[in-house]
C-alpha cells in the first residue's frame, strides 16, 4: 500500500492535470523549482534504490558507440553524469523543467 507521501504525489500531479493545458508547465515549473530549494531533494546520489536504478538501465543500454545522449528530465544530473562515464565518446546533455536543477548540475 502506498505511503501517505506517495498518495499526496500522485493526487497532486492528477489535479494538475486537470488544468488548461498551458497552466501545466507554469504550475509544474513552480513545483519543481521549489523542489530543489535544497540540493538532491529526492536524494537521487545516496538513495540505494536510485543508485540501482541507474546500474540496472546502463546494463540495458546496447553496448555501441554513440554520438549524442539526452537525458530529458535530468533533475540535478545525477544520472547524466553516469551517462557521460559510460559513454566517453558521446555529447552528453541534459534538459529540465527546473533551473535550479540544472545550475546543480554543474
């Protein structure tokens, strides 16, 4: 059974949702900007779950050259980072709805 936190979550992304289609990014912009008031705020570098996360999709990844990788919702970059590790050779880049996030990534 979800916790009460993950309820809030979804309930709220639902209402949003529910809004004219131009509101959703001002409202989810605003959301995600005060998310990262703080750094790393769904603890997405320490949290063990986050960080088999990452292994188990660059495992998924075929093993070949690439050119260019985008991580769209990067957050903060913690899995970008990982992309660039992986894949020495490629462009890699990483788009948010935050701005605050992106400043961190750096």
């Amino acid at each position: 059974m979800p916790d009460l936190r993950d309820r809030l979550h979804r309930m709220s992304f639902r209402t949003v949702s529910l809004l004219p289609v131009p509101a959703h990014g001002r409202v989810l912009r605003r959301f995600f900007e005060w998310m990262h008031h703080v750094p790393d705020p769904w603890r997405y570098e320490s949290e063990p779950y986050e960080l088999a996360k990452y292994e188990t999709t660059l495992r998924h990844i075929p093993g070949r050259s690439y050119r260019r990788v985008l991580d769209v919702g990067c957050g903060e970059g913690a899995f970008t980072r990982r992309l660039a590790g992986a894949f020495p050779g490629a462009e890699c880049r990483g788009v948010d709805i935050s701005e605050r996030a992106i400043v961190r990534t750096t």
